[in-house]
C-alpha cells in the first residue's frame, strides 16, 4: 500500500511524538531539524524532503507494515539490540509515489554514516552515543573497499549531506519551521512523480 500526504502526515504528527530512539528529541523534532539543516543549506527539494522522511521506516507498525490505524504500535526496533532496517522498511511505501532523489538518499543514509566513519578521521568520535549503538548494529564502519564501492552509487553523495544533517539534527527544543511548512514540497514532489 503506498502512502499518500495525509498518511505521511499523520505518522511524523501521530507516532512522531514518542522519543527518537536513545536520543533527547522526538521522531518529529528530529525529522524536522534535519530537514530545517538542509534547507538552509540551500539544499534541493528533494534532498529537503529525503531529510524529513529519513526515518520514517522508524514509525511504521512492526506488526503491520500497511496498517496506518493511529493506534497501532509504531515500530521501535531502533531502541532494542537489533537493527529495524529502517532505511528499507519505508521504501515500498513510497516507491512511485516519490522520486529516486529522495527514496535513494534515503535508502543510503545508513551506509553514509558506514562510510563517514572509514572516510573521515574524527567522525566516529563526534557521533552521539545512541549513533554508535546503531552502527554496531548496522555492521560497523566499511572497510575502504566497501567504502569506495559506496561512493560510486548513484546518490551516495547525497546521502553523505543527509547523514551530517541526521547527525546534527538531534537538539533539545531547537525551533525551527513546524511540519506545514515541509508540506508544499513534499506534494509537489509527489505530483511530480504521479
């Protein structure tokens, strides 16, 4: 079943609310921070838009993956000691419904934080305590052999910029532009991929 404005909506306001994994922010807060990072970086809609659905796999029901009833459990495997897949888990939802501009920085994001990590000396070190849980989760830093086969995908590059807007998008009662504010972009981007 593909999810359509109103259903996006209602998870990032509905589910949203509860805490971002081991993290002093809710899903929404974190959704929204990225995504306010990206903009102002004077990043395109779509990127824009990868940064406010990133995690989205994170509040889909873990019992049933279609249902969009507000009362079902939201998936929380994130804060366990296995890895939810979240990265995968939301794309069937939104293929054809969203361009690859924004499904595959997506899809990438967590390989990004694998790669930063073999790439660049000092990101290890500066991701955040509930990050370093995820990544032992997630298989660890690449190798240089996986990490060069990251960066010839198609949009690796652009999942690096979500992956440092992910990063920083994790402070308490930061303000920034409430979800309506995202809306506009987001339906044209699926009018556009209609």
């Amino acid at each position: 079943m593909a999810l359509n404005l109103n259903d996006i909506q209602q998870l990032l306001v509905k589910r949203g609310a509860q805490q971002y994994g081991r993290e002093a922010v809710s899903q929404l807060e974190h959704a929204l921070q990225c995504a306010h990072l990206a903009e102002v970086a004077g990043e395109s809609d779509a990127l824009v838009v990868a940064c406010l659905l990133h995690d989205l796999g994170h509040l889909l029901a873990s019992e049933s993956p279609g249902s969009m009833e507000p009362d079902t459990e939201p998936c929380m495997d994130h804060d366990k000691d296995h890895d939810d897949l979240h990265q995968y888990k939301l794309l069937p939802f939104l293929r054809g419904v969203l361009p690859d501009d924004v499904l595959e920085p997506i899809r990438l994001h967590v390989e990004a934080k694998r790669y930063l990590c073999q790439a660049e000396e000092g990101y290890f070190e500066s991701l955040s305590p509930a990050s370093v849980h995820s990544l032992a989760l997630q298989g660890g830093t690449f190798t240089e052999v996986e990490a060069r086969a990251f960066l010839h995908q198609s949009h690796a590059r652009e999942a690096v910029r979500l992956r440092r807007y992910d990063d920083l998008a994790k402070v308490p009662h930061c303000a920034v532009p409430p979800l309506a504010h995202y809306l506009p972009r987001l339906e044209q981007l699926m009018l556009q991929a209609a």
